[in-house]
C-alpha cells in the first residue's frame, strides 16, 4: 500500500520479449532500459520454442505511457522479434513469486527436503534416486531456496513472477 503511494500513478508491468538467441542480446535489452533510468525488478530469459529464439520476461514499474514508450524502444532493437506487456495486478491472488530449486540428496536428507517441502506447501516436480526438483511459491520457502543456491548439493534454477 505505501509502495503504491511512493510510486503515484505507475503501477508494475510484466512485459515479454521474445529475441534471436544470439550472444548479448540480453545485455541489450537490460541496458536499454538502465540507459533510459527504468527500473528492473524481475528478469528471466530462457529457450522458447522456437528454435533460434529465446523469451525474456521482466517486470518494470511505469504508467501506461512510460509502457508504450518502452514498448516502442525494444521493438526498435534488430534482435527483438515480439514485445508483449500487461499490467501485473499485485493483489491479484494468481500472482505470486516462484522458485525453482534442484537438490541433490538421497535416502536421509531426501525424505528430509520432501518433510520440509510438504511443510511449506513445495510442489515436487520431479523425484529421483539422487535428486529433487521443488517448485516453491510459499514466501519461507522461497528464501530458503534462495539460500540454498549458496549451499554444496544445491542448484538454484529461476525466480520470477508467476
């Protein structure tokens, strides 16, 4: 609530980009909007289905005009093939932030990570006879995954708003 006093009319904006796959386009994409004093807040890049072509997506901060004029800008870049933006409806309760973390534990320490996942409301994805890949939305469970990409046996995946 304070946050949306501070910022005045802006609001938070997921916009989706989809770029040739080639090396430094991310690095364009992000200077763009360092370079125009955007702010952002969540970023994700991956493979798309697409081959040759990969997805960013990030959240940003401005009002529908700032949008448009962002908007414009990276469809002005040679690599971008797609811009897509919405505004994000924070109080929607669809909205949430989500961690994906790879574990690499067996018998003991197994059961143990599936306790704490089932006590934080974790999703397993995949289980296997080495290893654990949990999808987490709970806010605790979140920062302990972010935890754990500094942790031996541990691989942090992603973060982004779902």
């Amino acid at each position: 609530m304070g946050e949306e006093k501070e910022r005045g009319s802006q609001r938070p904006y997921v916009v989706s980009i989809t770029v040739e796959n080639r090396p430094g386009v991310l690095a364009r994409v992000a200077s763009l909007f360092s370079a125009r004093n955007y702010n952002i807040e969540a970023l994700t890049a991956a493979h798309s289905k697409e081959p040759g072509t990969s997805m960013i997506t990030c959240t940003t901060w401005g009002d529908a005009r700032t949008m448009e004029r962002i908007v414009k800008q990276l469809r002005n870049l040679v690599e971008v093939k797609r811009v897509v933006h919405a505004p994000l409806d924070v109080h929607n309760p669809r909205v949430r932030e989500m961690i994906l973390v790879k574990l690499d534990v067996e018998g003991q320490r197994q059961r143990e990570a599936l306790e704490r996942a089932k006590k934080f409301g974790a999703r397993i994805l995949r289980r296997a006879p080495r290893g654990l890949l949990i999808e987490a939305t709970n806010g605790r469970w979140i920062h302990w995954g972010l935890r754990a990409r500094q942790t031996k046996g541990k691989e942090w995946i992603g973060k982004w708003p779902r």
